[in-house]
C-alpha cells in the first residue's frame, strides 16, 4: 500500500518536472491538479489567461477571506463584542465596485486578444474536415499547400479498451497501456497525423447529433454540429501524440470516442500522406472499374 | 395609518386557527399559505433524497474506472434525471415554499393573495414529478440526453420525450403561477408603513425572482414545445436536414436556463441577508446597495445566455459580447460578498446553525463565483467548456449556494414553524459533516476537469481514478450527512421538548418574530404597526 501510494507520488512528481522542462505530456497524470500547457502557442496562451484569472481569483480571495476570518475571530460575541450601529461607508461602496472593474478589463484585454487570434483561419496550410458520428471520427485530409487529398478513413477506440469497458468485463483498466503509459479510453485506432510546424485548418460538422472535438494539448475543443461546419486551426511545435475526447454528450457512447493527434515531422508526414494517397487511388480503381463498365453499356 | 376597521378584525377574529378538520381537507384542499408553503418544503425534501439517490449511483458507478455497475445507457438517465429533479423538484419548490411561508408574515399580511391558485399551483407539481420519475421505469427507460435536453441527441428518446415534456410544461404552470402570486402579494399585501424600500431583502429578492420566473419559463415551454413537434409532428425547428438549426435551441433554452441559475441563487442572497445581521447583531450593510445589485444581477442574468455555448461557433463579436456580459456579474456580485463581510465587521456574532450555514454559503458560493469568472473567460472556457470544471463550478454555486441557503433559512425559520426548537448540537454536527464532505467531493472535480475529464461520462481514464474517488468518498459522506438534517427536523417538529419564544434568536429583526412561535394559522389579521427598529436592516435612510 505504502509503496504504491510512493509509487504515484513519484510518478506525479515526474509528470510535474516533465511539464514544467517543457516536455509535451502525451496524457492526463495522476494527481494532476491544472490545465497542461499544451503544445501550441495558442494553448500556451489559454494556459497564460487561464492562470492570470486563477491568480487574480486568489488574490481576492485571500482579502475577502482575510477580512471575514478577522472579523469571524474579532467581532464574537463571546470575546465581549459590542454592535456598532452603522450600516454604510460610501467611500468603501464606491471603491469595491471601482476596483473590480479595473481588474476585469485588466483581464478581459488579453482574453479578447486572444480569442481574435484564435478565429483567425487565415494563411493555413491544409485542411483537415473533422466529421463526428456516433461514436466515431472521420478525418478529412481536404487538402495540403493547395493539394487536394482522397485521404481520409474513420477513427474509433482501440480494440484493447473497448473489451475492457465492457459493463461487468472484469478487466483491469490499468492493463491497457501503449509506450509505457496508461491509455485506457484515450486511444484509437488509427490518430489523426498532423505535420509539426504547419498551420492546418479544421473544419468540423457531425454527421447525427451534437460532439465536439477537444483535444486538451491544442487549447481548445469546438462542437462538431449537424447541418453546421465550424472551422478552428492549429500549429503544432513539437512532435507527439496528444490525446483527447468528445466533449458533448451524444449518447450512450459519448465516454468511448477518444481522439489521437500524432505530430511527425513534415518531411515523416509528407510521405504517410503519399503512401496513403497511392493506397486510396488504388481502392478507387479496384472500385471504380465495375462501375465504369456498367456505365459504358448503359 | 394602521387604523382597521374594527369590524372586519372581528371577523378575521372570529376564524383565528380554524384548521380545517380531516387529513385530506387540510392538505389537499387548503388555501392557506403556511400549509402550502410546508407542503412544498416537504415535497422539496423528499425530491431532495430521490435526486440524491441518482447522484449517489453516479458517483458509485464513478468510484473507480471500468464500468462495474451499470451500462452507459443507464448512467445517461441518471445524470438527466438528477439534473431534472434537483432543479424543478428540489431547488425550486423549496424557496417556493420558503416564499409562502415567511412572505406574508415578513410584510405583514394575513395569506397570500390568491389563496385557491396557491393550492393548485402546489397541487400540479406532485404528478408531474410523477411523469418524470415513472420514465425510469418505461420500457427503454427515461430520457438520456441531459436536463439540457439538446437536440438532436434528445430527439433519439422514445415516450420518454413526450413524459418529459409534459412534466416540464407543467412545473412551468406550476412556477408560472407561484411567482404571480408572490408578486401580488408583495405588491398588493405589504402591511401600511412596510415600504417596497424597507422590505425585508428576502421579500426582495423574491420579487425580482418572480419576474425572472414570468419572463423565462413561457421560454422554455416554447423550446421543448418545439422539440414535441419536431419528435412527434414531423416539424423540423432543430432538424438541420429539415432546414433547421440545433443551435437555436440552445440559444432558446439558455435564454430560459441562464435566468433560471439566477432564480436559484437570488433567493438564497435574500436569505443569507436576513441571517448574517441577525446573529451579527448589527443592520444589513449597505440595504440599498443590495437591492440594487439584486436587480442588476437579475437584469444582466437576461442577457449573458451565450455563455453556455462558447464552443458551438458563435461569431467573433457575440463572443466577445457574452463575455463581457458575463465579467460584468462579478461586480454585483461581489457588492454583495463584500456587504456581508461588512455586516459582521463590528457586530457581536454567535454561531448558531444558521449562521454556521450563512457563513459556508459566503465563502464556497465565492469559490463558485470565482470559478464564475474564470468560465467568461472565452479563450479559457474552450478548455473548460463540457469538463468536470464546469461541473464543480455549478455544484459550488447551486450546492454550496442555493441548497446551503435553504438548509440556513430552515435551521433559520423552523423554530417559528413548529414553536420547538431543534437541537442545536446536531445541527452543528450535520453543518460540519456536510460542509466538510461537501468540499471533499466537489473541489477534486476541479483538478480532474482542468486535467481533462469530460463531464458526463460513465468512465474515464486511469489518470482521474484517484481524484474520484475522493470525490465519491465525499458524495457518500455528504449524502448520509443528509440524514442527520431529516432527523433534527424529525425531532424539532415532534418531539423538541424545547418551546422557541416569539422572538427566537437574540438579534432577529423582522415583523415574523412579532407573531408568536409557532406562527398562528392566519397571520397578521390586523395589519402591524411598523417601526423602524422592526425592520432586518434598520433605518435605511442613513
């Protein structure tokens, strides 16, 4: 018991040390307690606001608490306390409506900074068209620096994982591991490969009811809606594999359809592209030909 | 100014606790307004278990990773259901039941003002909670798409969609007509000297609720009406294929739903309001400044729905809208915290129950509030948005805020009710076990959320294990807590041997202490004659 318990100490220790060196971490850590930091420079961003306003809540915190652990302590009854009789200060009034004001736009001006760079699509590289279906992804490899693609296939939870989750399975799910890491329900198939360094566009819809794409390390999720198509980008800065889930509940299944994002370098991913391009041309013929046929005849 | 007409009193005289006789008579046929409001504090309670009993089957299934009890489809209902039933079974019935209660003996009136469609207005919710309940029990079960009900997901549901309508429709009526009552009564009832300012904050904050109440609930009634039609009328308002749009929805249901949040805490700010001064000893700090930001808060819940939808692509500029929208709450709401702390700044404080609950409430709704801010911040809701972060924010604000306050206001008011007083050790014990598990189960949530867990999964990744099931240890220890409060309020009603004077607690202001303990069964038959010294917040003009 007590090795174990320093067992995960140690790990989390470890997962700190590897998140303040920089290091991208593939997974969520055990006795994680913030938002990684992610591998984009958006994400890096998120993480900046988010900790701004965890800072500023703190601050307040610590004066509003101090204030009422004083008075708590001060003001009892049982220490003798006698009433005063006020019950208004003007001044006081106006300076902790004004206050609060200035911290917000101290905090609303970077946020709003951020969100404009965020839903600027412009100038991307390829694009990827993300489909969500229950409880599925399909990926789109649209196209890349003006290429138009055939590439694309559907990602699912990986077998390991889905005998495991069965109700009543039986199975341990600390048993399903990749690399040396835990990746229970947070694995599939086949990820989706993205280039490091490139800008790539999403565009992303669903196909029955409401998802949405979340994939922690990149800084933001967006809803995959039916009938609607959202775009998002993003630049990857270091190779990896970074994992996610859907973040809209959309049925029984909603917990079992993870997303991989594996990050190569642009020269790995360029021929993965080919590779996959010369594959689906092949299936295209193998299919099309009957067709072809028929069509001559008719 | 109070002059009477002495006839009438003797009239009114004359009926002084006429109960009526007969189980049945008295509580289905009553129009009384203590009888009523017992009734909703009853139904509320007994809600109260029913959706704690879903929660704590959640937090089981969620004990450990791997799915051990239940199937997904099943975890579906629970979440739905106990989302559905804390909300319009528990949360709001109970300060429906608060307001009939003290309203009439806060501003010095005899009943409510529309006595039968008082009792009607209880009467509908009893079957449909019914309607909702039994859908667990339908073939294929009860509806799983989430209280948020967003279609199309919610459109997959089979009966269970029309049962969940209609029972939805019907609370509507049922909150529809309550708060018509309470805003006639507080406008037409007030005894002659009670100025709407120099109401209680209760009886305030309560007004402004109501209002929300009329504006957003025909809103509601129009979306899921819409989502009938669209299941079983072949109209396409949320089919995309259909040339409809699922996001409307959400943009219709939060236009009900953010209002709705508020309806659930401003009572409880009226609550903690009357509490902190009394055992303070001192007057509400800042009374005018608390109306005034209870109605801000209220006018700019209205306009801030989008929050809840930062992920489903909105344009540039409406992001930035709802954001600033939602910041600009923070500024009400924290006049408010820090006019409480200011009450008990130079008072002389006990720490009674309720006060032991009005001081949890400061601090953890502030967590909540905290957390409030961090979620407008756009950029930082794409990461939070639908994760356990989001889950620990609301159940700060709606556990720790809203439930807190009504268990204060009923350690707070139960002497005046039942003339006993209750025990004061085991209140303390039931504070403290359910303010301790309270953050034991719901502050870990945070750290999982941020780390990356999604809300409304039934299983999760090895990484969350530990946090959870710290949160599960929580939710049972918080759940069993509960029981403690049913047995003190057992024994206060039956068995306290202990008689409560009319004045209760030592610093309490308000025309409710003036009346005997336990309150007679008609009111204030003859209005009060009011002074200054009377009043919670004292002499509001300096």
């Amino acid at each position: 018991m007590i090795s174990s318990g320093v067992m995960r100490v140690r790990r989390a220790v470890a997962g700190l040390a590897m998140a303040a060196s920089g290091l991208a971490l593939a997974n969520p850590q055990p006795w994680q307690l913030n938002m990684p930091t992610g591998v984009t420079s958006i994400s890096e961003r998120v993480h900046g606001v988010h900790m701004l306003a965890f800072w500023v809540c703190v601050a307040i915190g610590v004066i509003v608490y101090g204030a009422m652990v004083y008075a708590l302590f001060k003001f009892r009854k049982s220490r003798g306390a006698v009433p005063a009789k006020w019950s208004h200060n003007t001044t006081m009034e106006l300076i902790w409506t004004t206050i609060p004001v200035i911290i917000l736009v101290a905090m609303a001006w970077p946020a709003t900074k951020l969100v404009v760079d965020m839903a600027n699509v412009e100038s991307s590289e390829m694009t990827v068209k993300i489909t969500g279906y229950q409880w599925k992804w399909r990926y789109e490899y649209v196209e890349y620096f003006g290429k138009a693609t055939p590439v694309n296939f559907v990602s699912t939870l990986d077998a390991e994982s889905n005998r495991v989750r069965q109700t009543g399975s039986g199975l341990d799910p600390h048993s399903v591991q990749e690399g040396g890491e835990n990746v229970y329900l947070l694995n599939v198939d086949k990820p989706l490969l993205l280039p490091v360094g490139v800008k790539v566009r999403f565009v992303i819809t669903a196909d029955d009811v409401i998802h949405s794409w979340w994939v922690p390390d990149l800084g933001w999720k967006q809803d995959a809606i039916p009938g609607l198509i959202n775009g998002n980008w993003t630049r990857i800065d270091t190779a990896g594999t970074y994992r996610g889930q859907c973040a809209e509940l959309c049925g029984k299944d909603h917990g079992f359809m993870p997303i991989v994002v594996k990050a190569v370098p642009k020269a790995e991913f360029e021929q993965w592209l080919a590779t996959q391009e010369s594959a689906a041309a092949a299936a295209k013929t193998a299919q099309a030909a009957p067709v072809a046929t028929t069509a001559t005849q008719g | 100014m109070a002059a009477v007409n002495p006839a009438i009193s003797d009239i009114h005289a004359d009926e002084h606790d006429h109960k009526p006789h007969g189980f049945l008579h008295r509580w289905l046929f009553t129009t009384n307004h203590k009888d009523i409001g017992t009734l909703y504090l009853v139904f509320s309670l007994t809600a109260f278990f029913i959706g704690g009993s879903f929660a704590m089957l959640i937090r089981a299934e969620l004990f450990q990773p791997g799915l051990q009890l239940m199937q997904p489809e099943f975890f579906n209902q629970l979440t739905t259901m106990h989302g559905l039933i804390m909300i319009f079974g528990a949360i709001m019935p109970a300060f429906v039941g608060l307001a009939n209660w003290m309203i009439p003996m806060m501003i010095g009136a005899p009943d409510m003002a529309l006595p039968r469609m008082n009792n009607w207005s209880f009467w509908i919710l009893p079957f449909a909670f019914l309607l909702l309940v039994m859908e667990v029990f339908l073939p294929g079960g009860g509806p799983q798409g989430g209280w948020t009900m967003y279609p199309p997901l919610a459109l997959e549901g089979g009966a269970n969609v029309a049962f969940m309508i209609f029972a939805i429709h019907l609370m509507g009526i049922s909150s529809i007509m309550g708060a018509i009552n309470i805003i006639a009564t507080i406008l037409n009832m007030r005894a002659p000297g009670m100025d709407l300012l120099k109401m209680p904050v209760f009886v305030w904050s309560w007004l402004i609720t109501a209002f929300l109440l009329i504006m957003v609930m025909p809103v509601l009634a129009g979306a899921v009406t819409m989502l009938l039609t669209d299941k079983f009328f072949g109209t396409s308002f949320f089919h995309a294929a259909g040339g409809g749009d699922p996001v409307m929805f959400q943009h219709i249901f939060w236009f009900f739903g953010h209002p709705e949040v508020y309806i659930m805490i401003l009572p409880a700010f009226g609550i903690i309001s009357e509490i902190i001064p009394t055992f303070s000893r001192k007057p509400l700090f800042g009374y005018q400044a608390m109306v005034y930001s209870l109605a801000s808060i209220a006018f700019l819940s209205c306009i801030v729905w989008a929050h809840h939808m930062f992920a489903v692509g909105m344009p540039l500029g409406g992001e930035l809208f709802f954001m600033y929208g939602t910041m600009l709450i923070g500024i009400p709401t924290g006049v408010k915290v820090f006019n409480w702390v200011s009450t008990m700044w130079k008072g002389s404080i006990t720490f009674e129950t309720p006060m032991l609950f009005a001081i949890a409430f400061v601090v953890l709704f502030t967590i909540g509030g905290f957390s409030g801010v961090m979620c407008a911040i756009v950029p930082a809701d794409f990461q939070y948005q639908d994760t356990y972060f989001v889950v620990a924010h609301f159940h700060y604000v709606l556990v720790t805020g809203a439930l807190f306050g009504i268990m204060a206001a009923v350690y707070y008011w139960l002497p005046k009710w039942s003339g006993n007083m209750y025990s004061e050790k085991w209140g303390k014990i039931h504070f403290w076990s359910s303010v301790i598990s309270v953050n034991v189960l719901f502050f870990p949530q945070h750290f999982v959320g941020l780390a990356g867990m999604p809300r409304r999964i039934p299983d999760y990744n090895v990484a969350f294990a530990d946090f959870n099931m710290m949160s599960s240890i929580g939710g049972f220890w918080f759940g069993l807590s509960q029981f403690i409060f049913l047995g003190v309020i057992i024994h206060c009603v039956y068995y306290s041997r202990q008689r409560a004077t009319a004045q209760v607690w030592e610093g309490a202001r308000g025309l409710e202490w003036t009346l005997p303990s336990p309150a007679p069964y008609h009111s204030f038959s003859t209005p009060p004659v009011i002074t200054d010294d009377m009043l919670a917040h004292g002499n509001v003009t300096h």
